[in-house]
C-alpha cells in the first residue's frame, strides 16, 4: 500500500510532480534532502501513499537514536530545517485517513518513537494528519505576491520608514549582485552567527555549502560598498517559490542599511525570474514585537501562520528516554525530541 524512498531515489521527485504545481515548493524535493544528510542531519526518506489517482507524499530526516540501554534499534524523524509535512493531490477523508493509518502502521513496524513536523504556512497542510497529533501554532511568517506591478509593491506593501531607508542605502553608494562564491557568504554568515551567539547547528558543514554551490536552486545576492562585500544573503528558488533562507552582515556597515536594500533587490529579482510569492519566514520567537519578523513585516501586508507537529509513537520508549535525560540533566524536558540535547 505505500512504499518508502531514499533521498539518492529518482523516483522520488516523480512523485512531487504528481502533486498539484501550486504545491511542489524544493522542500520537498530529494536533493533538499540531500542537503540535509550532507549537514549530518538523518536520512532522507519520502514515504509515498497511494491509491488509484490519488497520492499522497510525506517526506521525513530518519534519525536513530542513540543509547545502549534497548536491545533494538529504534527512531525518531522530523523535517529538515525550513518547512514540509504531508502533500496530497486528494483531499477526500477515507484516502487521507487510510494514508495516515498505512504512515502509522510503518512507523509501529520499524521503530519509530517520535515524530516532529514543521508544516508549511503557505501550503497550509498542517490539517492533512489527525491521529494521535498535536498541532500547535509556533509563530507568523511574512510572505509577498510577486504577481503584482513592482511599483504597485513598493507603494502598497513596503513600509515608509522602509522605503526611506532603501533609499538612503542606494544614496550611500551601495549596489546589489548576484554571486556564487559560497565560501565568501560562509564567512559573513558565520561572523553573524557568532555576533548573536547562534547554536552550534547553525553553523553548517562545508559539504552543505558545496552542494548549494553546484546547484541552480540556490542564489546569493551580495550587498556590496565600493569593493567591500558588506551583506549577504542566500535565496532558494523552486517553481512558483523564492525563499529568503540564510544571511549575515557585516556589523560595522549596519547603519547604511544594507539588509533593506538587499531584500528589496531581491524581490525585483524574484519577479524577473518569474517566482509568484516570496517568503520571507518568520522572526527569532514568537512575539509579534520580535526585531526580524518586524524588519520582514516591513516588506509586506500579507502574513501566514507556521505550525509545527508533535507525536509520539512509542510511549514506553519515549518516556523512557525523557526519564533518563531528566535523571542526567536535573531538570524537566520541554522539547518533544529533548533526549537528543546534550545537556
């Protein structure tokens, strides 16, 4: 009834294009998971339901999980960084609740202790499971319609105070580009890594860089004064999806405002690529007075809500694994996978 892929399968994506266009977005393509096992994040695993014309698609990071206290070998999975969760080109009850039941039953037959799902806010699919699940609001995230007149854009949707400091950024001399010289990005990201004291996750490996650099779906737009690389960002573009992904600045060079030129750089360039809807993503928490989401909010109106998704599928063994990393760290777990923590 469904079958499983690894991430080097090239019948994978020939399943995301059975998938109505709207939806295919590059989180869910294999080579995105290809990125993350690069990372050292799991493997990358599509499990593929299907029954007749309908589908339904569900990619996943599967991680074994460390610790010499079980005779078998048992799993958590997630989603790789960014978004994803089940797609489905149906959305008939009966197919999705016999989808659902066939990923539960792989998952009670192979080990599967925990899942984490970061759905996608502007596919909205955070709805498609229901067993045994919790859904929980985690922030909003800004997104943009490209589809619309530039200067439609620049009137409507980007904020005064904004527009003020666009110009102010092309007053000073500064100048945008596109680039592929990932090394230099790696060392402005990891410098604005460091000045706001990021988790060691953050900081990827060179293998992760490479494989960005050697694909089309990957574009770095470099802010630059004079011959001084000041800012730099990485954008992903997919079908109908430009994404702001990475970026860092040069601390000294903030106050001319280069991340407010850059983005609007790129909102031309996404639109010249033909890209329909560009989403900026969601700020550092929660909170609607949070510094990103307020610098984002201020290149676009249009806002989505992001959800992630709990479940557990083995309570005995989940317990068993937040019992003893409570025992060792003296404290309560608050995190779904917070066994995987190191203190």
């Amino acid at each position: 009834m469904y079958v499983v892929l690894d991430a080097s399968s090239k019948d994978w994506n020939k399943y995301l294009y059975d998938i109505n266009i709207d939806f295919q977005d590059i989180y869910y393509t294999s080579d995105y998971y290809k990125l993350y096992e690069k990372n050292g994040d799991g493997k990358g695993k599509l499990f593929v339901y299907r029954e007749s014309n309908n589908i339904a698609i569900y990619p996943f990071m599967l991680n074994e999980i460390e610790n010499n206290n079980f005779e078998s070998k048992y799993y958590d999975i997630e989603s790789a960084y960014g978004y994803g969760g089940p797609l489905t080109n149906s959305y008939n009850k009966k197919f999705l609740s016999n989808f659902e039941d066939e990923f539960l039953k792989y998952c009670n037959e192979n080990g599967i202790v925990a899942e984490f799902i970061r759905f996608h806010p502007l596919i909205k699919n955070e709805k498609i499971f229901n067993e045994n699940i919790e859904v929980l609001h985690n922030r909003i995230t800004v997104y943009l319609d490209l589809t619309r007149d530039v200067d439609v854009i620049w009137k409507e949707e980007i904020k005064s105070k904004n527009r003020n400091m666009i110009r102010k950024a092309e007053k000073s001399g500064l100048t945008v580009e596109e680039s592929k010289d990932f090394q230099c990005f790696k060392n402005i990201y990891e410098a604005t890594m460091k000045k706001v004291t990021a988790d060691s996750y953050y900081y990827f490996k060179n293998d992760y860089y490479d494989f960005m650099e050697n694909s089309d779906n990957y574009i770095i737009l470099n802010v630059k004064k004079e011959n001084q690389i000041i800012a730099s960002a990485v954008f992903m573009i997919y079908g109908q999806y430009f994404h702001y992904h990475l970026s860092g600045s040069l601390k000294e060079y903030l106050n001319y405002s280069p991340n407010n030129l850059l983005l609007w750089e790129a909102i031309k360039y996404a639109k010249a690529k033909g890209c329909r809807i560009m989403h900026f993503g969601g700020g550092l928490t929660n909170s609607v007075d949070d510094n990103l989401f307020k610098f984002k909010k201020s290149f676009s109106n249009e806002l989505a809500d992001f959800y992630i998704g709990k479940r557990v599928h083995n309570k005995k063994v989940y317990d068993s694994l937040i019992e003893e990393w409570e025992r060792k760290n003296n404290k309560k777990a608050t995190m779904l996978l917070q066994y995987k923590v190191c203190k």
